[in-house]
C-alpha cells in the first residue's frame, strides 16, 4: 500500500488530521487497532473549545455537533457552600464551549472520511513503523490475516499514550516530562436529568466533583478520589452519596440520580515528550502529551496539534516549503504547555492536596474568592477555558 501520509490511530487526532489533509487534497491512511464499534463507544472528553468546535462547522462535519450540542456561555465554581459563575463569552467577546461527547465526534469524523472515500484500516494489530530517518518511512502491520506494509512520505503517530509511535523514536532522541498527581478521577455517566444548565466544578473538604453532561437526559460526574482507587470499593450509593456532599449548597442544591450507564477511574497526569517530531515522524494528542482533564483539553490540544501538522504537510506538499514541518514541535509546545499550566493550575485550585490542612484550605478559598470576583483573574480563567486563538501559538 502507499499514501503520502500514514496516520497511526483513529481517535479525535488521527480522525481530525485524515480530515484536514483531505481538505487539503492530501491522500492518507489511518491505521487502528480497535474496531469502529469500539473507538465510537469510548467514553471520554465531553467539552469542544471554540475554536474546536468552529473547525468541526467550517469543515463540513459539524452539522450534528450543532444539532445535538449544548452551548455554553459560562461555567460554575462553587465553594464553601456559594455557588459563582464565570461568564466566559463575556470576558471573551463571545467565545463559548460546546459540550458534545467525544465519541459523538468520532463517529462524525468517521462517517465523513468513509463517505469521502477515506481509508481507514480497523483492527489492525502488530504495528511497527520503520525508517522514519529515511524520507520512505513505511508502517508494517497485520490486517485480516495479512502482513501488509503502508510505505508514506511522511507517519503521523496519533496513537494515544499507550500507542507505539513514541517508543519507535531512538532512545536518547526524546526529552520525557512526567508528572504524577497524587489523586486520581472517578467518572460516571448517568441516564439523568442534569441538575444545572452549566459545568459546576466544586471544591470541597472531601475532595473536588465536577457536574457536567452529554445532553438533556445523561449527566456526567466526577469525584476527586486517592490514586489507585478500584471501582469496586465504589457502589453506586457509594458514588451518589459523596456527588450529593461534595456538590451541596447552603440554598439546597438537588443533584438529581438516575440509573449508571457507564463508570471509570482515570489516573491524573502530566505528560510531554519533546520534540514531537523525529524525522519523518510527527507526534500529535495523547501519543505526545496528556494533561489533567480538570481544564477539559486533552481533546482540544489534539485537535491543535493536527491543525498545525496539516497546515505544514499543506505547504510542503503543495509549495515544497519545510518551514512549516520545522516549526511544527515548538509551535506545538508553546500552546501544549500552556494548557499544561492553565490544566495544573485549574487541579491545584480545586482538588485537595495529599497534605491538606486548615492553610492550604484557606489558600484556595482566597483564590477562589478572587477568581470569583476580580474581572482580571476571571479573565485569565475565561480566555484558557474557551481555547487561546489559534495565533497565540504563533507569537514567540
Ligand atoms: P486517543 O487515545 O483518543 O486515540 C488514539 C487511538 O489510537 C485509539 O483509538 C487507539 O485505539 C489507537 N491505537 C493505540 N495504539 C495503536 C497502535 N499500535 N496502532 C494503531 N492504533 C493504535 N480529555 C478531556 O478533555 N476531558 C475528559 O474528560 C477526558 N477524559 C478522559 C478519560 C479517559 C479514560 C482517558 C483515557 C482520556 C480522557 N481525556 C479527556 C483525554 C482524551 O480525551 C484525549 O485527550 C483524547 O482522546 C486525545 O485524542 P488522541 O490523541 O486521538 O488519542
Ligand atoms: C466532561 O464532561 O467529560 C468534562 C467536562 C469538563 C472537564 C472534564 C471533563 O474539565
């Protein structure tokens, strides 16, 4: 098989460049491991930047998106009993989130690039990429039963965290930065009413919540819990009962319940590999990076990631120019650690820490009270929340 771009893995990053790329009249294949029933089940990012959910409109594939998406203008941050709204499309000249379940993006992603005549190779397995120092880099794999190889000019590796691409750089090539939060996330999704219009993110004593949703009829929920936390010791009444606590409020807020559909613990991390590129390989989302979920980015910086790549592809292809390829990594980081910071910032404001005491308490009601009421500091949360500019990555 040949194309000129092999693309490694068929979530939101590899979907989202085998689409641009095809806007750009750019040929790719994209290679998963899983089955199409599998990657549009998986339950995961709920909240679409602006700009994310701009490019999904101006792209053709963003008909459903806003059909079925919940727009929001603001979010919640509720603490010590009181409960203070963010008015992000204020502070932002109208920017605003859409909530819109990660896996709804996947599925119109796929639909899109098969009704395009897009090749996208599921349950694959035995992937291994070779000669990405040679400008004839080609991915071997295994595909019903036989050995095939994809040779490309070029292998994006959107193989999330747990993919192959990363580890295919020679040893000593890349920089790692891991950092390991000391909690982890406890995540539901329920057949309920949700018990707001907006996200309440919650600090409290016993450990941060978060309300969110998918629609009007699921609610998605998630508690603060030690690292390492089983399921099992996490029985539904368990679950409702911290939500109910963690999410109160002095004029008696309802949380409404209804029937688990769907339940999960996620270990909280930071993570960078740098460069995200090696030779004829280029890194993008999960396979690069994984932020905490407290800001709502790992979606949105893997959609980033892709809008530059495919720009670059774009005009080396097109003009023969490798500026854009060059530039690619650095342009990356500078917004990936951004959200780095904005993501560790919005956990460290909101979660409790390991050695929690009366201090470290007041602290964060002190910030929460300033975020809450100062223009400025609720600005600063406002504009990383509904997604810097894309430009911003631009300037040095
Ligand atoms: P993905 O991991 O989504 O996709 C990688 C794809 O590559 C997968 O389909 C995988 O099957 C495939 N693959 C792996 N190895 C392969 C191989 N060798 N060959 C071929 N294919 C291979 N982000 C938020 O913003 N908010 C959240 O609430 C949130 N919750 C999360 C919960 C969980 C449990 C996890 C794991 C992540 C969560 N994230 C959240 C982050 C998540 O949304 C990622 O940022 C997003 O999926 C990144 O997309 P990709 O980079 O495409 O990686
Ligand atoms: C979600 O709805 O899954 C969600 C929303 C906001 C976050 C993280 C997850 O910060």
């Amino acid at each position: 098989m040949r194309t000129q771009v092999g693309i490694i893995g068929a979530g939101p990053a590899g979907l989202m460049l085998s689409h641009l790329l095809h806007q750009e009249g750019i040929e790719s294949v994209v290679l998963e491991t899983r089955s199409r029933a599998y990657v549009e089940s998986r339950v995961r990012a709920g909240v679409l930047e602006h700009d994310t959910a701009e490019l999904l409109r101006d792209t053709g594939v963003g008909e459903r998106m806003t059909r079925e998406g919940l727009v929001h203008t603001g979010v919640e941050l509720r603490f010590e009993g009181i409960t203070r709204r963010i008015d992000l499309s204020g502070l932002t000249n109208g920017r605003r989130i859409t909530v819109y379940g990660q896996q709804e993006v996947v599925k119109d992603l796929i639909a899109a690039r098969l009704a395009a005549g897009g090749q996208i190779l599921f349950d694959v397995s035995e992937v291994t990429l070779e000669g990405i120092d040679t400008d004839a880099p080609v991915i071997r794999f295994a595909h019903e039963g036989t050995i095939r190889e994809l040779s490309c000019l070029v292998i994006a590796g959107c193989d999330g965290f747990h993919g192959v691409s990363r580890g295919s750089v020679p040893k000593g090539a890349l920089r790692i930065f891991d950092h390991t939060y000391p909690f982890s996330w406890l995540g539901i999704l329920a057949r309920a009413t949700p018990s707001a219009h907006e996200l309440i993110y919650a600090h409290h004593e016993r450990g941060f919540a978060l309300h969110s949703m998918r629609s009007t009829e699921v609610t998605r929920l998630y508690l603060q819990v030690p690292p390492h936390t089983e399921l099992s010791d996490w029985p539904a009444a368990r679950i409702w009962d911290e939500l109910h606590t963690r999410l109160a409020t002095e004029d008696g807020f309802t949380l409404t319940e209804g029937p688990i559909l769907e339940q999960g613990v996620t270990p909280m991390r930071g993570f960078v590999t740098e460069p995200m590129r090696h030779g004829r390989l280029f890194l993008a989302g999960d396979a690069a990076h994984i932020v905490p979920p407290t800001g709502a980015k790992g979606l949105n910086l893997a959609v980033a990631d892709v809008r530059f790549l495919a720009e670059a592809l774009g005009t080396w292809l097109r003009q023969g120019r490798e500026t854009g390829l060059d530039e690619y990594s650095a342009r990356c980081l500078r917004r990936v650690w951004r959200v780095q910071h904005f993501s560790s910032w919005m956990t460290g404001l909101l979660h409790q820490p390991v050695d929690a005491d009366e201090f470290s308490h007041r602290l964060q009601v002190a910030q929460l009270e300033y975020v809450t009421t100062s223009t400025a500091a609720a600005t600063t949360l406002a504009e990383n929340y509904v997604g810097l500019p894309l430009d911003w990555s631009r300037r040095r």
